[in-house]
C-alpha cells in the first residue's frame, strides 16, 4: 500500500514506480490513475497536489497502480472508455475502443455531410456500440442497427445506447455478421478483427490480455472478416450505400481488392492523426440513384428487432 500524504506525494511514487517498470510517459500516466482512483478530472490532481488523502483514497490509489503494473489498462479498471467525447461502458465481451477508431466517425460523416435524409445505419461487429452511436449522436434524424457475434457486447450496447439517451434509434442484436439481418442500409460501418493470428502473441500485454480474442483475430492473413463483410454488403447497402471500415497497418490495398472483388467502388483511404492509413470508404454501385445521391430515394426493408 503506498503510505498516506498528499496527492502530489501520492502521484510522485505512481510515476516512480511506473517509470521502474518500463512504462512509457510515466507522469502522465500517474496523474490518469491518480484522477481516476479520485474520481477528480485530472487537472484538479494537478492544480491541487497538496490535498490530504484519506485511508480510503491511499488504498484505492494503490490497488489500481498495482493493475496497471500488471498491464491492465485503465479503461478495463474502470469498465468504460471515452470515445467521441462520449463515454462508454466495457465489458468482457466488448473491443476497448481506441482513438484511432475515430477516424471511421469522421470519414463517415464526411460523405454524409450533404444527405438531409433520415439515414439508416448497420454496425457489424457492434462490440460497446461505440461507432453506431457515435454517428447516431452526430445524426439526430438517423436510426441503427448494431451486430455482435457475442450477446454480452450486444446487451452491452444496448445500455450504452440508454446512458447516451439513443435507444430510441437505436437497437442491438447478436449475430454473425449480417446472416441474421435481411434489410438495406445507407451506411455499413465496421472495426473488424485484423490481426494475423500469428501476430497474437506479439501484441501489447494490455491488449493481448484484456480484449476478446475473436475482436483481434482475423485469421491467418488478417483479411477473413474481410472477406466474410465483403460477401454480405452487396445485400445489404442500399444503391449508392456507403460502407466505412477500419483497416489495420498495411492493409490498405489487400482490403480494397477484396472489397472491389464485391462491386463496391474503393472511395477513400483515410489516415489516422498518425498518418497511418487507417479507413476504407467504399460505395455501393447506383444502379438507380441511391439514398445518398442528391435527389434519390430508395425504398429499404424494415430492419429486424433484436433481442435488445
């Protein structure tokens, strides 16, 4: 247990003992574990290190250092991550969303910026709902679907969807992939598995260890998810449909051919604030104008209800 004293105190042998054992940007770290243990912003541990701690406060501090020494990140301490300024709850069964996935978010709503219709979304792969609902609270007139092949990320989901105040356009049912939904959407977005399985046991400890494996893997290349979403999407984007997806590093033009072996049309690759190509953005041919061209409509199937 660290010893009692200031949050200042407190936060100093945080960074120190996390600084000993490898971890990268230690002080930072210290203060987001420090906040969290507090419930405090983190600018308050920074603006105020004088302040006492409690017993209480000293054990809490200690037990979450001790977590992250062990490599589980702070997000999976704390059962939910931020992402698009929203907050998201994890459970077991959930991808931790990472920053980088706000690239899809952002893609998205490039193409869309122009359409003043209702839109209708699928998510494949739903994990927390993080993607659906961070368009749908961009959105105000869409509604969403979100797919999880794991019920506990669908109910999961779900309650984020309420704690956002979107379960009214929004619902969540488990399924592998879209075998279970016979509808068209405007949008189809997706983080799927890409990781060689090979790679597996080369990731981080903090990912390796506390992210469901079927969110990682994408099978011995990477690309089966791929290839299984590039089956479905002709029947289920409507013409002129768009589908966004996050691509892992080095994969840009492998997914485009799987997804033009489709008939979609690639649009765009989009990089992350890394500059790594991080989106593919594709479209569905416009046999007739589609539900995103200018002054198209096209009639949809009515999606189907989930269990959740």
């Amino acid at each position: 247990m660290i010893p009692g004293g200031t949050i200042g105190a407190a936060l100093g042998r945080a960074a120190k003992a996390l600084k000993a054992e490898g971890f990268d940007e230690p002080r930072r770290r210290a203060r987001s574990l420090v906040a969290a243990a507090l419930d405090l912003p983190a600018a308050n541990v920074f603006a105020h290190p004088q302040r006492s701690l409690s017993a209480a406060d000293v054990d809490k501090i200690a037990a979450f250092l001790a977590r992250i020494l062990a490599h589980e990140p702070l997000s999976r301490i704390l059962g939910e991550r931020e992402f698009w300024g929203l907050r998201f709850r994890l459970c077991a069964e959930t991808l931790d969303p990472r920053p980088e996935s706000e690239t899809v978010v952002a893609a998205v709503l490039k193409h869309v910026a122009r359409c003043d219709r209702a839109l209708r979304l699928l998510d494949l792969g739903t994990g927390s709902g993080c993607l659906l609902l961070a368009l749908l609270s961009e959105l105000p007139e869409a509604i969403g679907l979100g797919v999880d092949i794991a019920p506990g990320a669908a109910q999961t989901a779900h309650h984020n969807a309420q704690a956002l105040g979107l379960s009214d356009r929004a619902r969540f049912l488990a399924g592998d992939w879209g075998a279970a939904v016979n509808a068209q959407f405007d949008l189809v977005v997706a983080n799927p598995p890409y990781v060689a399985t090979a790679a597996l046991a080369t990731l981080p400890p903090e990912v390796a260890s506390h992210d469901p494996r079927r969110a990682l893997d994408g099978g011995a290349d990477g690309l089966a998810a791929y290839r299984a979403l590039a089956g479905e999407l002709p029947r289920l984007l409507a013409p002129g449909g768009i589908f966004a997806a996050e691509i892992g590093q080095g994969q840009a033009e492998a997914v485009r051919k799987i997804i033009t072996g489709a008939g979609l049309v690639v649009r765009q690759i989009v990089p992350d604030l890394a500059g790594i190509p991080r989106c593919l953005v594709a479209e569905q041919p416009a046999q007739e104008r589609g539900v995103l061209s200018e002054n198209g409509s096209q009639k949809m199937i009515g999606m189907p209800h989930g269990p959740v």
